[in-house]
C-alpha cells in the first residue's frame, strides 16, 4: 500500500500567485493539493477574510487611492478598523513580490473565507476530485486584541460560524501560534482538529506541555525537525506537519523523513517529487 502524503498549499500557492487568492486557491486545486492552507483576520463588520496580515503588507499592497504603502506606514492600514466592503478595495496582486519572482501578477482582492468554502468546494466537486480539506490559521496576539482583531474567543467563534454554515467541521484544521486560541477551540469545539505552530527551538514535549493538551497536528518550521520529533509524533499519533518547504532538496529530505504531510509555497513541486518518489 502506497503511503499517501497531505500536500497542503501554503496560502494557495504563493510561489506561483497571489497568496490568499481565490486564483492561488483553484491553482493549488489544479495541481493537486490535498489541503489548502490560508490565515484568517477579522474586518470591523465582523467578516472573516483571508489575510496573513491585520493589516495591509507593503510587499502586496495597492492602497486604492494610489497612496503609497511601505514598511513603515503598513500598519496603519487596520483591516480590524475596516468595513469588508473597504477592504475590498485594495488589491493584493498587482505588485511585483520581492521573494517570488515567478509570482503571476493579476488584479485581485482578498477573499472572505465564506467565498474561498463556497468557490473550492464547487470547484472541486466539478473537477470530480476527492473533498478537500482546510488548514485556517487564527493569526492573533495578546497585543493585537481589540486593536488588530477582537479577543481570541470572539474570534475562533466567527471563525466556527462560517466553519458550521458550510458543514466542514470534519474537513477543517484550526492552526495558530497562539495557545489561547488552541486552548479555546479544544476547550468549546474539541470536535476541530487541531494545529500547533512551531517557531521556537524548545523540545516538543516542552511545546506540548505548554500548550496543555496534545493537538491532532505539530506543525513546526521544517529545519527544527530532528529524530526526537520524529520519535515523539510517532509514539504519540500526533500528525507532523512542517512549514514552509519549497526548495526541492528540502521537499525530497523532508518526504523522506516519513512526515504526514508537507506545507508549501510551490505545491507543484512537492507533487512532481511526491510522483517521482512513488514510480
């Protein structure tokens, strides 16, 4: 039996268009990916968009009075302080990204995550594939409560109603850094898997102690996987899920370490490898 491998589009597939895009999103479906993964941020109407940011980033940005946005001015430009319909004003595709080159340049908007439910569950139910899953990451801080995004209660609950609408409580991953979300979702919806993100270099089991209960998914930065990660989400069941692998001798040693799953900018590779390693 071949083992099979959650390729998860990060942001869609930012290497290759606009991240957090409906086209990013129907681009990963056509390549192939199993999940798309995206980040959720919360308008002053209460509308959940897929945004990386609270805020509109510099590096994608065109405010749409032709204001320029830079580094130092972005974060001023709140989308918790923005109507969705303002929000939908800016695009988020037409400039030139400074880290992917190969980036498609194409006038489009950021998305709610009603839009990106309704958009790839058609889509993909129309190409005839298997049901697609969603790994939603709740990008909040303690210091952004009520000034980026409400608190992390009120937010995992915006979250959950769009969730419960569209019937994919069993396809859905609620990911974050933040353990107060983590903790909240295990404690009021503990039927959502769930996602602890990784960027520090203590032990699993220190992360895991931390966060206070053992999530469905570790999902660390893939250069802090080691055998003592391995060992423990092997004794544990605990899905390991690295981010962000895009080069292709990261992808193959990665695969080959036996992960459940892979998230990546440029899912067409980690299929094309995935292909080549299964032949």
């Amino acid at each position: 039996m071949v083992r099979k491998l959650d390729i998860e589009g990060h942001r869609g597939c930012r290497g290759l268009l606009p991240e957090n895009t409906l086209p990013a999103f129907k681009k990963a479906i056509d390549i192939g990916v199993t999940t798309l993964e995206m980040d959720l941020a919360i308008t002053s109407d209460s509308v959940v968009i897929v945004s990386h940011e609270p805020f509109f980033n510099y590096e994608i940005s065109t405010h749409p009075e032709g204001d320029s946005v830079t580094s130092n001015n972005h974060l001023q430009f709140n989308i918790y302080q923005m109507t969705f319909e303002e929000v939908q004003k800016w695009d988020v595709g037409m400039k030139l990204h400074p880290r992917f080159p190969e980036q498609e340049k194409i006038e489009v908007t950021k998305p709610s995550l009603e839009e990106v439910f309704t958009f790839a569950e058609a889509y993909a139910k129309e190409k005839g594939i298997d049901p697609l899953y969603y790994n939603i990451e709740i990008k909040s801080s303690p210091k952004g409560d009520n000034l980026y995004h409400p608190e992390v209660g009120r937010f995992a609950d915006l979250v959950m109603e769009v969730v419960m609408r569209n019937g994919l409580e069993e396809r859905v991953i609620l990911q974050s850094f933040d353990l107060r979300a983590l903790r909240y979702m295990d404690e009021t919806y503990p039927e959502i898997a769930t996602a602890l993100l990784i960027s520090n270099e203590k032990s699993i089991s220190d992360n895991i102690a931390e966060l206070g209960f053992k999530p469905d998914i570790y999902s660390p930065s893939f250069d802090l996987i080691d055998q003592v990660v391995l060992d423990y989400c092997s004794a544990e069941d605990i899905k390991l899920i690295p981010w962000t692998v895009n080069e292709e001798e990261d992808i193959r040693s990665i695969i080959n370490k036996g992960v459940y799953g892979i998230i990546s900018d440029y899912p067409d590779r980690v299929v094309k490898i995935w292909n080549e390693l299964n032949q």
